[in-house]
C-alpha cells in the first residue's frame, strides 16, 4: 500500500445506516472479545461491510485472519473499490486509539475506526493515522435513499 497515494485517505467516514448498524452487530456479537473488519469505499464512501475474525482472541488487541484480509481486498479490487476503513471494537475502554493500534496501524490509507462498547447505544470514532493521528467525521445517512446510483 506504500506510496499508494492516488486515492487518499477518506476525509470522513459516511456510511449508510444499515452497513453502519451491521458494522456494530458484528462486534456486539463477538464481545467481550475484540471485533474487526474492514469497510470498502467507493470514491468517498463506504459500500461494504466485511466482517472479520480476530485471529488474538483477546479484550484487548485484535488482528484480523489474513485470509479474510485478502479475500476482501481482491473483491474490493474488481469492483474498483478502496480499503476505506478498518475498524475494531473497545468492548471495556473508549474509542480512542491505544499505543498499540497506533504500532499496528499499517494502512495509512485506511481510516482507524473504532467502536466503543461501553455505552449503549455504542461510541463509533474515526481517525487518519498517517504519520499523526487526526479525528475525522463520522456522518450515518439515512436509510430512505440510499440507493446504489447516486
Ligand atoms: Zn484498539
């Protein structure tokens, strides 16, 4: 992904209800262990939610089984989408990024989205971490409307 500049990284992340409430089940449904998975864009917008499996089976860190990894980015690849978003869940601390995140966060290009479980409903942040960690909005559109061809 190095040097990979042409698409940039996501200023915001804008989501349709439906992916953004499927996003949050996934990592309801795993916790207290760690959620992930990764959210494929289609220019400036999220399209697909990809539920992943923490490979760490841990609280408090997460890596998400390679395989699915690459299964994902092949579809985004023919569809002509982008790694958007990688997000994970904090099932017992907020949605900020802990030291390590900030270690493992490997796709620059990616937003770091994270979910905090502490409240209900759940703390959804995102972030660019490119060198410096910047907050960056998260907009959930309404379900009416969210048709494919803009
Ligand atoms: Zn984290």
């Amino acid at each position: 992904m190095a040097g990979d500049d042409q698409n940039g990284t996501p200023e915001a992340l804008v989501i349709d209800a439906p992916l953004y409430h499927e996003m949050i089940e996934h990592v309801r449904s795993v916790a207290p262990i760690e959620g992930v998975g990764l959210i494929a864009f289609a220019g400036d917008r999220a399209v697909k939610i990809y539920r992943g499996t923490n490979v760490e089976q841990s609280t408090t860190r997460y890596s998400m089984d390679p395989t699915e990894v690459v299964a994902a980015l092949n579809e985004m690849d023919q569809h002509g989408w982008q790694l958007g978003a990688i997000f994970h869940s904090h099932p017992r601390s907020e949605a900020a990024p802990s030291p390590t995140d900030l270690r493992h966060a490997y796709y620059p290009n990616a937003l770091m989205v994270i979910i905090s479980l502490l409240t209900d409903p759940p703390v959804v942040r995102a972030f660019r971490v490119d060198g410096e960690v910047r907050e960056v909005p998260v907009r959930v559109l309404p379900e009416e409307g969210t048709a494919e061809t803009a």
